[in-house]
C-alpha cells in the first residue's frame, strides 16, 4: 500500500482517499471547530496529494503524511485569512 510509484498511483490516490479522507477532516474539524471548514481543508489535502503523490516519502506513515499536509494547508488559510 505504500509503493505509489508506477502506473497504479489513480488507484492508490483512491485507496488512500477512501482509508484516510475521514481521519483528515476528523482532524481539521478539532482544530477549526467548523464543519465547511473541515470540508474544504480536507478536500483541497487531497488535492495536494493527488499532485504529488509521486514524491511520497515511503519511509513515511501515510496517515501522518496526509496529517501533516491538512495541518499545514489550515495553517496557510489562517494566515491568508488575517
């Protein structure tokens, strides 16, 4: 599951999405305490992932991966947000 280099990335993308799109929005919701908001963090993560799921470190968890990338894309929003 953690090999996403090569011809199968649409189906891993879509394998990580369907294991992991639920942990990421739980996560941005605790932090925003806003379910659009959750929404769309999680959504636009996942964005992010489909571009550069190539570059996935597979020494990596991919749950703390995808954490890390939802925290950071919050983090951005605030700061654009101010």
């Amino acid at each position: 599951m953690k090999d996403f280099k090569g011809c199968g990335q649409m189906q891993d993308f879509e394998q990580i999405y369907k294991d992991y799109f639920r942990d990421v929005y739980l996560y941005i919701r605790s932090l925003s305490r806003d379910d659009l908001t959750a929404e769309e963090i999680a959504g636009e993560t996942f964005f992010k992932v489909l571009k550069s799921i190539d570059s996935f470190d597979e020494l990596c968890d991919v749950r703390t991966w995808l954490i890390q990338i939802a925290k950071n894309t919050y983090c951005m929003m605030n700061i654009a947000g101010r």
